[in-house]
C-alpha cells in the first residue's frame, strides 16, 4: 500500500471527516453511485454456499459516465455510508 493511503486511513481511523479537497493529490477520488456490499466469490473458488457467510470486502456500483465498476478492497468506510477508502482509491458514495 502506498506511503499517502497508509497516511489517509490513519486519519480516517481517528475520526477525521474528509473534504475533496483535503485529501492528498496522488490519492485517486472517484464517485459512484448506486451502490452495494461485494463479495468476491472468486476468492472462494471451492466453496459453493460462500455467498452465505464471506463478509462483504468490495463495492460495486455505477462510476462516472454510468457504467458499472468495482472498488479494490474496502479499507475504511464511512458509518454513515457517504464516502469509502479502497484499495483502489476513495471513492465519493451517492444513494446505496
């Protein structure tokens, strides 16, 4: 994990409500919309009833320009829902 992501979850984990503007440029921000928990059943590929227990580790949704995406694995996310830090980068939560 890059230096600037283990920076800004450090932040997040203290309480710290971000601002587009206040997270550092190299971190990617992206928005996506309609959204929900992800498992990803490829992780269990010998485990038919997976799909019943594994914790959500993902979010799928639609990104800019409607079409559908991914995150990498949520590292931190919002209690409130509004906003996620992923592997991938912080992504910008609107209407789950």
């Amino acid at each position: 994990m890059k230096d600037y992501v283990v920076i800004l979850l450090q932040r997040l984990q203290t309480g710290w409500r971000p601002r587009g503007d206040e997270i550092d440029m190299r971190t990617r921000q992206r928005r996506m919309s309609t959204w929900r928990f992800d498992v990803d059943l490829l992780s269990y590929p010998d485990d038919t009833e997976v799909s019943g227990w594994a914790r959500a580790e993902k979010l799928i949704g639609r990104a800019n320009g409607g079409r559908m995406t991914w995150t990498g694995e949520i590292l931190w996310i919002d209690a409130e829902l509004r906003w996620a830090l992923c592997e991938d980068g912080f992504w910008w939560l609107d209407g789950s």
